[in-house]
C-alpha cells in the first residue's frame, strides 16, 4: 500500500515538473507526426502535384485523390524531444480510399531519483511512449468536392508508472473549383474525449484549419512546375492562430519544397523529393528556435 502511495505522489511531482512532456494542451502525439512537406503543401498540392499519404495526418479528404496502393514510411527525429515513426497503407476503391496507420513516440530515457527508507534509489526509466493508431476515409462527391474522417486511438505512457487512452477524429474537406489546379481545403482535427493521468484527464488538442493551394506548370512540359499554398491553423485549447506558407518545386522527378511556420518556434522547413514511377523518397531539415533541429524522412512504395 506504502508503494503504492509513493508512486502516485511519484507521478504527481514527475507530471508536474514535465510539462514539455504532457503540456496544458496534453496529447502531444496527435500533434506529433508531421509530413516532411509544410502543411500548406501536404493538404492542397496533393490535387495538382501528385502527394503522398502524410497528408491524411492533417486532413483526410485527400483520400479522395488516392488512385493507388501505398505503402508508406515516415520518421522524425530531434535530439531533444526524441523519436517517432510511423506506418500508412492505403487501399483505393470507386471514387474514394481507405487508410490504416499506426504511430509510435518515444522520448528517450530520463533518469529517476528519490529517498526511500532513508536511502537514496536510481532507475532508469522511459520518459513517454506513445502509440497511435487510425483509420482514415476519403472519397469524392462531385468533380469539385473530397471529404473525410479519420478515427484515431492514442495510449500514452509516462516514465513507465502511469498511462491513459484516448479515442479522436478528424473531419476534412478539399474544394476543387474548376479553376485549373486551385485547391482549397479545411478541417477540425482531435476531437474525442480521453481519461486520467493520476489527477486528471487532459483535454485534446483540439484545433481548425484552412488552406488554398495552386500548381503551375509550364506550357512546354508538365514536368516542371510550382506548387504554392498557405494554411491557417488555430489551435483552439492553446488559443493561439499557427499561420504556414509552403512551396514545392522542381523539374520531375526531383523537386524542392520550402515551408516556414511562423508560431513561437518560427520552424523553417528545407526539403527535397524524389517521385519516379511507384517510389516516393522525401527528406527535410526542420530548424528549431529554442528546441533543437529535426530531421524527417519518408518513403513510399505504390503498387
């Protein structure tokens, strides 16, 4: 009973002197898996440029524009806040796909000390693991209009003494107009409920989004091209509005893309693409003001 006592008010004390870990806003993994690409050219160049399945971490209507089977890999990694990787296969059908993927977070070990019978005890623990699962579907109603939903589940891990559930969604949409390869998008993501770590159970990272994107080409060839697009996040529990401008660019099949996302960190985002028949290889360099720089690598495999 006494053990028991002691690792709650263990947990207590941790959680609260962690909050880089679990913040206000909780749930960081729903927040945590990112595209190589900026958001602004994940969710709209997909309908002039063809994309990738990172985007359905953002918004799920760009299932909708799936024609393929896919297998695809992706993976951050900052000194500082840790690793995570994740697995997406996608299944076309008529005028719409699905989506399966599975997530996984790890923060690296942290070292644990305190008094106990008036001596002092070490451990080496896992400061958090988180593990996310979803299902996404997107399908096209009209020539102008995709929509979708993601159903996701996360369980979280805290310095292996404490853990939670919490079941989200997301909602999504991309318009098309019949103007050229104009694309406009928009969606809500994480919303659900989700229980306890010890004291209480942290509220979602609940937030909105919309973004309008274009692709140019060049009347010579569709080779070359350029894919512009800004999107507008607000991220409702931190009350803050996250603005991100994004391009991609290049001469098939290597292209540049370019991101900056103006919030507290001001990430700039410096990436290169390979896309050449079923392969899709992507690398970026994220600069990180105050944490440190992050380094995200994805491959697709359509078949």
């Amino acid at each position: 009973m006494k053990k028991n006592l002691f690792k709650i008010f263990l947990i207590i004390i941790l959680i609260g002197q962690t909050e880089n870990l679990i913040s206000a806003s909780g749930w960081s993994m729903l927040r945590k898996v990112f595209s190589p690409k900026s958001k602004s050219v994940a969710v709209t160049a997909v309908v002039g440029v063809r994309g990738d399945l990172s985007g359905i971490f953002y918004n799920p209507a760009i299932l909708g524009y799936n024609i393929s089977r896919e297998i695809f890999l992706l993976s951050e990694y900052n000194t500082e806040t840790g690793l995570t990787g994740g697995l997406v296969y996608g299944q076309p059908m008529k005028n719409s796909s699905l989506a399966f993927g599975l997530a996984y977070y790890n923060a690296g070990q942290i070292r644990l000390s305190w008094i106990e019978n008036n001596e002092l005890k070490e451990k080496d623990v896992n400061a958090q693991q988180d593990i996310l699962g979803l299902i996404s579907y997107g399908r096209i109603l009209n020539k102008y209009l995709s929509v979708g939903l993601t159903l996701k589940f996360v369980t979280s891990k805290l310095f292996e003494l404490s853990s939670a559930n919490a079941f989200a969604s997301d909602l999504g949409f991309v318009l098309t107009p019949n103007i050229g390869t104009l694309s406009i998008a928009g969606g809500i993501q994480n919303v659900g409920i989700a229980s306890k770590f010890v004291r209480k159970a942290d509220n979602l990272p609940l937030s909105v989004f919309s973004a309008i994107g274009y692709a140019f080409y060049t009347k010579k060839s569709t080779k070359l091209y350029i894919a512009p697009g800004i999107t507008g996040t607000y991220l409702i529990e931190d009350k803050k509005f996250v603005p991100d401008i994004g391009i991609e660019a290049g001469y098939s099949p290597i292209s540049i893309s370019l991101g900056y996302q103006i919030n507290d960190e001001s990430n700039f985002n410096l990436g290169i693409i390979y896309l050449k028949d079923r392969y899709d290889i992507a690398y970026s360099y994220v600069l990180g003001v105050y944490l440190h720089s992050s380094h995200r690598l994805s491959i697709g495999y359509r078949f």
